[in-house]
C-alpha cells in the first residue's frame, strides 16, 4: 500500500499536472493546483460538487465552474478516471494506488459497486489482440437496479422518473 503510495506522491501528480497544462497551453492557475489538492483527499467515488464543498470548507474560493471544467483534465492528464459519465451525475476516482476494477451502477439509486475480475481482463486482451489494437484502459459498465432497489421495486415494476416525465409529456402535446 505505501510502495504505491510512494510511486504517485502529490508532488508527482501536481507536476504531471503541471506539465500537462503546459503542454496543452492551459494556464495553471492556483485554483487549479487547489482543485488538485483537494481532490487528492477525497476517497472512493465523488462528484464535482465534494471536491467543491472542501475547496470551500477550506476556504478557497473557486468557482463551481472552474471546478467542473478542470475535473475533466484531470481525467486526460490520468491522475483521474471518470466512473459515471451521464453530464450531470459525473463521478470520479483516483486512478492510482489502486487495483483495476470495474463497476456496476444502479440506476434506480445512484449506487455505485465495484468488482475486479480476471476474466474481463483476459477479455479485454484477448479482443485486442486480435484486432491488433494497443490497450490503454477500457470501460466496462453494468447499468441496472443493486438489490435492494430490486427489492424494493422489481424492474418491470415501475418506470424510471425520466421516462414518467417523458411520457407525461408526451399526453400533454
Ligand atoms: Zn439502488
Ligand atoms: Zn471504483
């Protein structure tokens, strides 16, 4: 745990950071070198929205925009991935100091369950070599109902809220 630690120090990643900007002729401001930190001490999946609340709650003070925009650099630059990738529920976690995995996503809730698996990974190599393609990372997502959703409403049961909008819009025209 701590060798990993140790390969992906924040002065490491703040200067990958740093060169990344540099290199795609983006200005490193210290909102963004603040919006790093903070990011560096969340855990596990998070929103935009908690890197914002500690950005404040530390007293800085940036924009809820500068927030948004500059997560997704962090995803190209590689010190993030992104989990969820619907506009407005976008998740994140470190994309270091931990094993590959993948997720599963309720919908109903929002849960988000992670598992690690051989045999996606051995498929995943498998597909690319025989379409001779050079992997880097992929994404490999369940999308469904975790189980107390399905509990508590079976799938056929009800209807997502987005589409009882989309319907009652529907009647309405
Ligand atoms: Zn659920
Ligand atoms: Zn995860």
């Amino acid at each position: 745990m701590d060798e990993l630690h140790n390969l992906h120090r924040p002065e490491d990643l703040r200067q990958a950071f740093r060169k990344y900007l540099k290199r795609h002729g983006i200005k490193h401001t210290v909102a963004r070198r603040k919006i790093l930190d903070a990011v560096l001490e969340l855990h596990g999946h998070f929103e935009a929205e908690q890197a914002l609340n500690l950005l404040h709650e530390h007293g800085h003070n940036v924009g809820k925009a500068t927030v948004y925009r500059t997560l997704p650099l962090l995803v190209d630059c590689g010190i993030l991935k992104q989990v969820r990738f619907e506009v407005k529920q976008a998740h994140y976690e470190h994309a270091f100091g931990e094993g590959p995995h993948d997720h599963m996503i309720c919908r109903r809730c929002g849960r988000i369950t992670e598992f690690a698996s051989e045999d996606v990974l051995e498929l995943c190599a498998r597909i690319a070599r025989r379409h001779h393609f050079h992997v880097t990372g992929h994404r490999f997502q369940f999308f469904g109902l975790c189980w107390e959703c399905s509990i508590r409403c079976p799938v056929a049961a009800l209807p997502l809220p987005s589409e009882t909008e989309a319907s009652h819009r529907h009647t309405r025209e």
